[in-house]
C-alpha cells in the first residue's frame, strides 16, 4: 500500500488508529507548526472528529483558539476536548485555593486567570505559576526567585525547553525559563508540580471526557520524551510521526 509515493510504512500504526476508540493528538509540531495544521493532519481529524481529543504543553493559547483554527479547514473538536497546559495550570491553582498568585505568562493567560477568579499578585504570592513567557525579563526573574527561596510553591504548564517552529527553527518553551529560576533556587524543584506531559493529567482528562480506559485510546505525537513516554506510562500506545520518525500522518490514514 502507497500513498502519493509514500513507501508502505505504518501498517500496524493505521490498524491501531482504526481500532482506537480515542485518538489523542499533540498540537506543536504535530498538528499545527506555528498554528498552522499540516494537511495530514487535516485529513485524519476529518475522518476520525469525532474520536479526537487534542492534548498539548501550550501554555499561551486556549482550547477556543485552537478550535477556532481547526473550525478555519472544516474541523469540528469542540472546545472540551482540547486540553491544554496553560489552561489546566490556571484551573490546577483555581482548584487548591491559592490566594496570592504570581503569573509569568502572555498577558491572554493572565486575563483568562482573572476570568477565573485567580487572585493575581506581584509580590510576595504563595505560588509561582510559570508558563512560557516571551516577555520573560530579569526582574520577573528576580521577584520569582525571591518568592520560590521564601516558600512559595511552583507549578509549572510544561518542562519542554523548546517546541518546534516554523522554517524548521526552534521555538524557546517554558523548560527554557524553568531552567533559569532553578539555576538560582535549586530547591525549588524537590516540590514542583508540573501539569503538562510526560505527567499523567492531560492523559486523565482527554480520556475522561472520550468516555474511553487509556488502553483504548492511541497518542500520536512528535516528542519520544513527552508523547511517547509520557503515554506509555497512563498505559496509552504511542504512535510517533516526525522527526526521527519515518511516519507521516498520510501513513496513518487508510486508503
């Protein structure tokens, strides 16, 4: 079996995704590079919509926004099943109660925590909530650090250093601005809570809101350490496109 020139590769990849009854799907660099979807990508949602979950480590967007960019090609995943990072971080701190909340993010984030009820403080918070931040400064740096050495807690969307971009270049994550509080409040770490994948959280709730066990479902996904591990240990089967993978998404749909 080809496809448009394809060798036959994916065989056992596309029987595994036909019998699915969840397809859990990465954004960055899966789906969309730079929130632009691939075609493939396109072509399997169309055929599998309705057994689609989206799950991602992105930290400055919301499930509207991707819904609202997949609705653009004819796609309908609605809202409630896309489950992101940022989002869930913001609704992780909303859960515990945290009064005093310190927010490194896109300013869209900080409104959406406001919306939320999360009480947002410059100084002195009793959490550190760290999300990728392209207006990351030092003095941002600095007030975190002092919180974190004076017993705030941390939670952090995702510890992907990088995602990739457009143009095959690479795109500073939150892991890149993780790296730099813990290089100065090492301890900081030992109680971290980190939502998005490897951790099992985004894994939980896709699979919650599909109705499916996590046995059921397959995630397809570019990054072995997030998607892949991550995966396999809430006992989903990956199936790894790009990259140092072989496989397409043209190699997962069936002719």
């Amino acid at each position: 079996m080809s496809f448009g020139g394809l060798p036959p590769l994916g065989r056992a990849e596309r029987r595994a995704v036909h019998a699915a009854k969840g397809l859990l799907l990465d954004w960055d660099g899966c789906v969309a590079i730079d929130n632009r979807v691939m075609p493939g990508a396109i072509s399997l949602i169309a055929r599998h919509a309705e057994r689609v979950a989206i799950i991602s480590n992105n930290s400055t967007h919301l499930p509207e926004d991707f819904a609202a960019i997949l609705a653009q090609h004819g796609l309908a995943v609605p809202q409630d099943r896309i489950f992101m990072a940022g989002a869930e971080a913001i609704r992780h701190v909303a859960e515990q109660g945290y009064q005093r909340v310190m927010l490194l993010s896109a300013s869209r984030m900080r409104r959406f925590a406001c919306g939320a009820g999360v009480p947002l403080v410059r100084d002195d918070p009793d959490v550190v909530v760290l999300m990728r931040d392209a207006r990351f400064t030092y003095a941002k740096l600095q007030r975190a650090i002092n919180a974190l050495r004076d017993g705030a807690a941390l939670v952090v969307a995702n510890a992907d250093r990088t995602h990739p971009g457009a143009g095959d270049r690479l795109v500073p994550e939150t892991g890149a601005l993780l790296a730099a509080l813990l290089a100065c409040v090492r301890e900081a770490e030992a109680g971290m809570v980190v939502i998005g994948k490897p951790g099992p959280l985004l894994f939980e709730r896709a699979c919650a809101r599909l109705a499916i066990r996590p046995e059921e479902a397959v995630m397809i996904g570019d990054n072995p350490d997030t998607d892949g591990e991550g995966a396999l240990a809430f006992g989903i089967r990956p199936i790894l496109i790009g990259g140092a993978s072989p496989l397409r998404f043209e190699h997962l749909i069936e002719a």
